[in-house]
C-alpha cells in the first residue's frame, strides 16, 4: 500500500559510469603532470585541471543529481565559479596574492571568501537532506575533529604569524582566517563522513578535497608569512588537486547518496573512534605543554579550544545515550504501528487484547472487537490510484480516532482492515452503538484530492468476557465482518457461534464441490424468458444445479460462490456453455418451421471473465454447432464487471466482436448503474426481481422501473423483468413497455428434457 515517495524515481544515465571513470583518469594525468612535468606544462596543467574541475562539479549538478536534490550541487559549481574568479583577479592584477602581504593582495578574497561560505552551505545542506544533523555524536565528533584542527592550525601556523607585542596587523589578521574557514569546511564533511549512512567514493573524494584545500591554505599562510617557503607550484597543485577531487566527487554516480536521507543507526562507540577522540583531546594537550607559548593570546585561545574539545567529548557522551534511548523507542514504534496511518498494528492489538483480558475477567467487564472493513477499497485503488486509496485510508483513521473513547483502540491490521478494540462492562451494548456510528460516520463523503469520495465499510463484531484467546475473537470478529459482506455490505453484525458452523458448513461444501463436475453431480435447468407482448417463447436461461448425493439439492446460491471464490467456477462455467449451446441448437434442429428462432442466456462469473480460456470456448462452440452467435447471450453482473474493470471489459469486447449479446444481470442493485451501461457492450439489460416483485400495486419502486425502462429505450436496450410471479406484475410490465419476462409465472428451472417433451 505504502508507495516510496517519488524522489528516486529518475534512473541514473547510462553514461555516468563512463564519465566519472574518464574523469578520475585525466584528473590523475593532470596531477602528475603538476608534480613532476617542466614548469610551462605545470602551468597549462593547472589551468586545464581547474577549467575540467569546474566543468565536472556543474555536469554532475545538472546531469547526475536527482533533480530535487540538484540544490547543493549547484551551490558547490558557484563556490567553484568564486575560487576561479578569485585566481583570475590574483593573476591579472598587479600586487594582489603578492608576498609578503600588503592591502591589494586582499583584492581576490573578495571572490574567495564569499566562495567559502556558499561551499560551507553547499555541505551543511547535504548534511540535512541526509538527515546526518540528527546523530548528535556525529555531530560532536565533528566539533572535536574541528576544534583540535583548529588547535594545530592556530598552534603552528596562525600564532606565529601573528605579531604577539599588540600591534595587530589587519591583512595578516585576514590571511591567518582562511584555514579557520577550511576548519569549518573540514568540520561539515566530517560530519557528513561520520553520521551513519552510506558512505560512498563520493564522500571520501568530497573529504580528500576539503582536506587537501586546508593543506593549500596552511602552506599559503605559512609562505605569506615568511615562515617557512613551500614553492608556489607546490600550493598551486594543491589547489588544483582539491578542485579536481571535488570534481571526481560530483561526478562520481554514488553522489547521489550524500543528499539522500538515511537512516540513523545509532552504533555504540567503536575501538577504532574512542582511540581517535582520545588522540584528538590529548595531542593538543600535550603541545600545549611541550611547545612554549607565544604570549598572552595564544594562551587564552589555546586554552579556549581546549575547553572546547573536552566540552565536545561531555556532549558526546551525553547525547549518544540519548539517541539511543530515542532509536529504541522509534524502533518500537516502527514495529507496532502501521507506518501509513501511524495507527497500531496487529501486533500492539494483541498485545493489548492479551493484557486487558486479565483484568476483564476480574471486574466484569468484556472486550469487543469491531472488525471494520471498507467495501470495494480495491475499486478506488484501481480508479484513481494507489495514492488517493492511502489519502482515504488516513481519512478513515482520522474519523474512526475522532468517535472512540480515550480508552478505546484504533488499529490498521491490513489493507483496508481497522479494528477498534474496547473493553465495556458486560451488560451493555457499547461496541453494538459504537458500529452503528462507523457506519453513520462513513455516510459522509471523504473530502480527497480528487474530490468527494463515498465508501461504505462493513463490520463483523465479536465480544468474550475474558479468557478468549486475542487471535480468536480478531478471526471471529473477521467472520462476522465476512458475514456482513456476503449479504450485502454496509452494515455489522454480531458474531456467534452458529457462524463458526457457517465456516465449517463451508468447508465441507467446498471439499464436496471438488470433483462433482467429475462425479456428474452438475447438470443445467433451463428457465423460459418470454414475449410479454404475445405470451410467445423467446430463449431460456440456463441455472447451474449440484445434486450431492448425500447434501442433497445445494442452491446455487451457496455453492456459487464459492465455485467462484475457488476458481471452479471456471471449468463448471464452461461445460455449462458448452451444455447450453448444444442444447439450443438441438432445440432450434427440432423447431417447427417458421417458428421463433430461440436464444439461451448463460451467466458468466468475473472469474470466468478473468479466465482467458472463456472467449476460446465461446467460439469453438460456435464453430461446432454452427449457432448465429446472436443466439448466445451471456449474462453478467455490473458489480462483477466493476470489480476488475480493465480486464472485463477487454473481454467483453472481443466477445462483443465475436458477435454474442452481453446482457446485464441483476441490473438496479448495483451502485454506478447508469454512467457504466454506456461504456459497456451491451444489448440486454436484466431488471433485477426486487424490483419486479413491487409493480403493479401503486409503490414507490414504479417509479424506478419506469425510469429504467425509459433509459433502455434510449439506448436501443432490450429488457428482461426477472421474477415475474403474477399477472398484475406481467401486466404492468408489458403495459410500461417492457419486452421480455422471466419468471415462475412463466416456468421454474427445468432440466432440457421437460421442455423437448412439451
Ligand atoms: P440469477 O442469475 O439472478 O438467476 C435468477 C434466479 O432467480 C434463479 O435462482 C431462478 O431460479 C430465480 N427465479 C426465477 N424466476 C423466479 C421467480 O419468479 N421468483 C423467484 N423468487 N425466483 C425466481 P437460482 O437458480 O437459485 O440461481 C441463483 C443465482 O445463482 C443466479 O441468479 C445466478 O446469479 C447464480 N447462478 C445460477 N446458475 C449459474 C451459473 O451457471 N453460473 C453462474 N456464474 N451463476 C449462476
Ligand atoms: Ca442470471
Ligand atoms: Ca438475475
């Protein structure tokens, strides 16, 4: 039921294996060129590596990223856009990025620093599209990883650049905020590395840029200071080789995780981190130690980080038990409440029916269940999809959560099964009153995205005064609610043990069924369907029988369906054609000439129509009898087609091709009657007997008759009234303009041999 949201729906292009493999290897070529090749190719290479870097981040931005999740990855393309144009201005005007420093070596910051923060947002949004910002030991593990970076970089490069006799010097000021900067950075990706998930190429290459940029700026500061003198083209291919790892990283397909949610999972401590915190707060203490300080400000900042790390390590602790305890209590949840509606599932209902059995017993209260299940919620599913079927399935969760007591409890245990558990002292009828305002409630529409949508729901209810097992009364409560469909839906009823006979009963019906066709058991009745007109015969409808030998006559209204429900229908339905259809021909061989040409009307079952094997049998027995195809009529029920609309009607249609006439059975009782005889091949419509039994005496039902007697002319129908049993009736109907009758008044369901003989 639950559909994934559509967020991974675009499939990767074929191309982007190609693509991130070619660039991983020219990357490599350029890199080596940097270190190693004659200092005019060094510089070519440079260029070439930053133009190819910058042209992978904004490829896989556009190309490789889920477009929802493209954000991110644009924002890395314009950091990278900033940190070229900042080259640019470093390249083309004199004196900037000039050593030692003066106010225009400040110029190509301008572009760089604000490069900076959008790459910083770059990752922080990653981060939160992963929902890594929810692991908080991730997080502190990262503010530790970040505060002893930034203990080291203060220590060794940022401190001694700094004149310590007070005199502040603005541009060295700025310079020495860089690696504070890529601190930040390192800080984001870390995090993005340590927060559970999947941790893929991507991330590692994201990683080994964030890093390898730091590096490029520590040495940057360290040359601008005159502290140490790395050689330019050292720092240049540091920067290139960042830019190219951020490329690799963009274009590589396993992208696509790092904004991607997933799941935390909440790992206790392991060997390999708890050693690397414990290196991470100890080193800097021990430098602080050994290395001599610089004066009273790198003392207190020193100091500061230090504080920091031990803070990150408290927290730490602190939060990862309680995102434990929090994971616990979300996995408990996961397992006994039903994702969609959130409500409880099967499980938390047993549970809850096991605990307050106990104490039931001991106070003289009882527990009832309402087994609720919704009519036809396949039909929905299938008309507008499985998104609109979850949206009234929430619905219906929310109104049943609306009428029950704070005592009471609300269940999905399947598809389209809610049970309401409650416990009432014994002599009151609260779970009956409670049924019967579910069924008012679902007399309201539910207000979808589609529109106004009308469902009804039927309940089985079933009650024990402790002691029943939980799994016993859901399936007698189930039963009940089966009870409920079957004859006719839209209501409750109370289980009782008579209907655990009913199952039993059907059981053993069912094991007879199997092999009667075999065994001869069947054999067809044919009841006359006449002119209302002139009294003339017109055709026959064939009714299926089963004489068991012991059983007894079954009514077919017992045993078909269950020959449906089990697919014997099937075969049954096609000896039962094959039946008919030769008898009509040996009717129509031995007919006096120029007599009426008669036709023979077969029910047809949905399982029938789902069988592929039933328009084969339609036309082999046409072939063989040789019979207009006209004469055949097959009866079927409009609740039977709207079930499995799509495959019914494309069999219906080829057999509306081979030339037979459909006619609908039952017509009236359905729901959609009238928008669907349109679409439906149809050329007989049968005006079901409830119908037929309230003509002729002035009731209400006239009117409905008349109405649909109205219709059928309109749309070039013939009409058959099912159950005519008296003459008023006959009368009416033929006085209404109804052609056809069907009906004891005319002859029960004989078999073939009674009518041959007459
Ligand atoms: P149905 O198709 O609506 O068949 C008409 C039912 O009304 C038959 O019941 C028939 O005996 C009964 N009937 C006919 N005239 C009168 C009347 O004047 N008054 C009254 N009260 N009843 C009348 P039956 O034979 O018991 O069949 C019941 C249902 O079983 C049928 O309803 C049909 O849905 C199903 N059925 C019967 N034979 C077959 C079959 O071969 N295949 C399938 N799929 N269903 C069948
Ligand atoms: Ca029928
Ligand atoms: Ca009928």
């Amino acid at each position: 039921m639950v559909r994934p949201a559509g967020r991974r729906a675009s499939a990767l292009p074929p191309y982007a294996r190609v693509v991130s493999r070619s660039f991983l290897a020219v990357g490599a070529a350029l890199v080596a060129l940097l270190v190693a090749g004659p200092a005019p190719v060094q510089d070519a290479a440079g260029l070439i590596g930053i133009v190819a870097a910058l042209s992978a981040v904004w490829f896989g931005a556009l190309r490789i990223a889920v477009p929802a999740d493209r954000r991110p990855w644009v924002h890395m393309g314009v950091a990278g856009l900033l940190f070229l144009a900042g080259m640019i201005v470093r390249a083309a005007v004199p004196g900037a990025g000039e050593s030692p420093p003066t106010i225009r070596s400040l110029w190509p910051d301008a572009f760089v620093v604000p490069g900076y923060l959008v790459m910083g947002y770059a990752f922080a949004s990653m981060l939160r599209r992963r929902r890594a910002d929810d692991d908080d030991p991730a997080r502190s593990d990262a503010l530790l990883v970040g505060a002893a970076a930034a203990f080291m970089a203060w220590t060794f490069v940022m401190s001694p650049t700094i004149d310590q006799s007070g005199g502040i010097d603005p541009i060295r000021v700025a310079n020495a905020f860089f690696p504070v900067l890529d601190v930040v950075l390192l800080m984001l990706v870390v995090q993005l590395a340590l927060a559970g998930g999947v941790r893929a190429p991507a991330l590692w290459l994201l990683i080994a840029g964030s890093g390898t940029m730091l590096a490029g700026d520590l040495l940057f500061m360290l040359r601008d200071n005159e502290i140490a003198d790395p050689s330019l083209t050292t720092i240049n291919t540091l920067f290139t080789g960042a830019f190219l790892l951020f490329g690799a990283g963009t274009l590589h397909p396993s992208m696509r995780t790092l904004t991607e949610p997933q799941h935390v999972i909440v790992r206790t401590l392991g060997k390999p981190r708890m050693v690397a915190i414990a290196l991470l707060v100890t080193v800097p203490v021990v430098v602080t130690t050994v290395q001599s300080m610089h004066g009273p400000l790198d003392g207190t900042v020193r100091a500061a980080l230090c504080v920091l790390m031990i803070m990150a390590v408290l927290w730490r602790v602190v939060r990862s038990n309680d995102s434990r305890a929090r994971a616990e209590s979300a996995g408990r949840r996961r397992a006994t409440h039903d994702a969609l509606t959130d409500l409880p599932n099967r499980e938390l209902l047993t549970e809850t029916i096991t605990a307050w059995g106990d104490r039931a017993a001991a106070e003289g209260q009882e527990i009832s269940l309402l087994f609720i299940d919704l009519d036809r919620f396949k039909m929905i599913n299938d008309h507008w999809g499985h998104r609109v079927g979850d949206e009234l399935l929430c619905a219906v969760a929310g109104r049943l959560g609306a009428i029950v007591r704070g005592t009471d409890l609300v269940c999905r245990i399947g598809g389209d099964e809610f049970v309401i558990a409650l416990a009432s002292p014994s002599h009151t009828a609260t779970a009956e009153s409670l049924a019967t305002r579910v069924l008012a409630e679902f007399g309201r529409p539910f207000e979808l995205s589609v529109g106004s949508v009308v469902v009804s729901a039927s309940i089985g209810v079933a009650k024990t005064g402790g002691g029943a097992q939980a799994l016993e009364l859901i399936r007698d409560a189930d039963t009940a609610m089966n009870k409920v469909k079957g004859s006719g839906r839209n209501a409750y009823a109370l289980f009782d043990s008579s209907l655990r006979d009913d199952v039993r009963d059907r059981l053993m019906l069912e094991q007879a069924l199997r092999g009667a066709l075999e065994r001869g058991e069947l054999y067809a009745t044919y009841q006359p369907i006449v002119d209302l007109g002139t009294g003339e015969r017109e055709g026959f409808e064939t009714l299926m029988r089963w004489e068991h030998p012991e059983l007894g006559a079954v009514s077919p209204l017992r045993f078909i369906p269950i020959a449906e429900e089990t697919g014997l229908i099937v075969e049954a339905g096609a000896w039962l054609l094959r039946e008919s259809v030769h008898q009509l021909a040996a009717w129509r061989a031995a007919a006096a000439p120029g007599s009426r040409p008669l036709h023979v009307s077969v029910n047809v079952s949905v399982r029938q129509l789902r069988d592929k094997a039933l328009v084969g049998v339609v036309r082999e027995v046409l072939a063989e009898t040789g019979l207009p195809p006209g004469a055949l009529w097959l009866e079927i029920t409009e609740s039977g087609v709207m079930e499995d609309l799509e495959t019914a009607l494309a069999t219906l249609d080829e057999l509306h091709a081979l030339g037979v006439v459909m006619a609908v059975d039952d017509f009236g009782t359905g729901y959609s009657s009238l928008s669907y005889l349109n679409r439906l091949p149809v050329g007989v419509v049968k005006l079901d007997r409830s119908f037929v039994s309230q003509v002729g005496t002035g009731g209400s039902e006239e009117q409905i008759v008349r109405a649909v007697l109205a219709l059928a002319g309109a749309l070039g129908l013939r009409v058959v009234a099912e159950g005519v049993e008296t003459e008023v009736q006959r009368d009416w109907l033929r006085d209404q303009g109804c052609e056809l009758g069907q009906g004891w008044l005319f002859g029960k369901p004989l078999r073939a041999a009674a009518f041959t003989s007459a």
